[in-house]
C-alpha cells in the first residue's frame, strides 16, 4: 500500500501550496486506485483507499476553484491559447488582432490616409527579381567638373544650408504673414511633383530647426504650417522629426482642385 501512501501525500501537496493543481496526473492516480482495489483485505486498507480517493476530489477541488480564479482575471493559460490560435484561420487572427491593437504611440502621424497611402506604395513595388535585372550602361570617359557645372547640374545647391532654410522662412512669412498658417500642401505644392517633392523636403528642416511649427489636426486629418515670428535655431536645441508623405495620387488630386 506504500504506492497509494505516495499518491496521498502527493494529492496532500497540491493542499499544501507546493506545487500547483494542475501538476497532478488524474489518469495515474486513479489508475493506481483502481490498480489496488481489488486486493484490499481489511478496514485499514478500505480506509486508506478511501482517503487516496477523499485528496483527489480536493485536488478536482483545487482544480475548479484555479479555472473560477484565472476566469475572473481574463487570464489565459499559454498552452490553452496556442491551441486556440492553431485553431483559427488567418482572417479570424488578423480580426483578433485588429481589435485588440492599442499600438502604444502617439497617432498623430497615423490616419486611414496615410495608411492607405503606405499600402499603395509597397503593394506597387516592382519585384526584386525584375528591379535588378541588367541594363545597358554605355561606357563614358570620366573628366572634372567645375564648381558652376555641378551646381547647374544640381549636385550641389547655389547658396548654404542656412541660406536656403532662411530664404524658404521668409518666403513662408512673406506669404502668411508673421506667425500666418497655411495648409500643408497649399504650402509644399508647386506645378510639378518634383517640385512638390523638394518644397517639403525643404519644409521639413525648415520645421525641425525652429523657423516654423506644424500642427496636426486629428479630426480633419489635415496639417498646418505655422511661421514663427522668431526663428529658434539654436544649435544646443533638441530638433522635431517631421516625417512628411508626398503621394503622387494626393498631388495630383490637389493640382486638379
């Protein structure tokens, strides 16, 4: 009977707290229950039956009340959840997903525009297979290039960085006034997308070193350019990242307004 013995102490473990309910094989314990049922001789062994019997209904017990408890903190065991997820499909997971999804960031950059405008872009890549594939390179003989050639070729800018920051500041406060606000793309619009492109290029550094502010509107998904009547470009000063999104599509839209 030492083996039934084993099983109640073992049942009187789970009691104890030292390990947890579920740690408990019932299929063995009962097994070994049956196993020695049938050899019991006196009232000593029925009783020590009896009580193998009596700890493992307090482990059902333990078990029942373990469920109650975890059920009422939403909790989840992870083995149970990874048969639940191998049990879905690909669009019950992503909708499980998307309910679930509180990104932990600040959605001002992110709107259903924007999204769908980023969606668009990676779904029109071309391939890599066919991006990469070879061209014909006509071989040309390298010689120098003045100072006013690269800069008419436009590799390098006519005038400085801050020259070009300040010149476009003043431009912005001649068009809007001093502290003035205009719309994002009644700013960075220009007669062809290159343009656009460059003018926002431009409107980004313009932002992040204190000669204007951007605002964005969250209910009307829209962006403001703000002039500063006094430029801060204080080089000990932390910059503002501005990323800004010039979608062909929204220009031309904007062009046929």
């Amino acid at each position: 009977m030492s083996e039934l013995e084993s099983v109640i102490n073992l049942c009187r473990m789970v009691q104890s707290g030292k390990i947890e309910p579920f740690d408990i094989d019932f299929d063995y314990v009962m097994s070994v229950i049956k196993k020695h049922y049938p050899n019991l001789k006196n009232v000593q062994e029925f009783c020590l039956d009896a009580q193998a019997l009596k700890e493992l209904s307090l482990v059902l017990e333990r078990q029942n009340q373990w469920i109650e408890h975890q059920s009422t903190t939403l909790y989840k065991d992870p083995f149970m959840l990874s048969q639940s997820l191998m049990a879905m499909d690909i669009g019950a997971i992503a909708n499980a997903f998307l309910r679930s999804w509180h990104p932990l960031m600040e959605m001002e950059q992110i709107s259903t525009k924007t999204l769908a405008g980023s969606l668009g872009y990676w779904g029109g890549l071309i391939p890599f297979d066919e991006r990469w594939q070879d061209s014909l390179v006509e071989e040309r003989d390298t010689e120098y290039a003045s100072m006013d050639e690269a800069i008419k070729l436009g590799f390098l800018p006519g005038e400085g960085f801050t020259e070009i920051v300040e010149n476009f500041w003043n431009e912005l406060g001649e068009r809007v006034g001093p502290g003035g606000i205009i719309d994002y793309w009644e700013w960075i619009g220009a007669e062809t997308y290159e343009g656009t492109v460059y003018r926002a290029y431009r409107t980004v550094f313009m932002v992040g070193y204190g000669y204007a502010n951007a605002h964005w509107d969250r209910l009307m998904e829209e962006t403001k350019i703000i002039h500063n009547v006094e430029p801060r470009p204080d080089p000990g000063q932390q910059k503002v990242s501005l990323p800004m999104m010039v979608d062909y599509e929204e220009w031309k839209l904007w062009r046929n307004e």
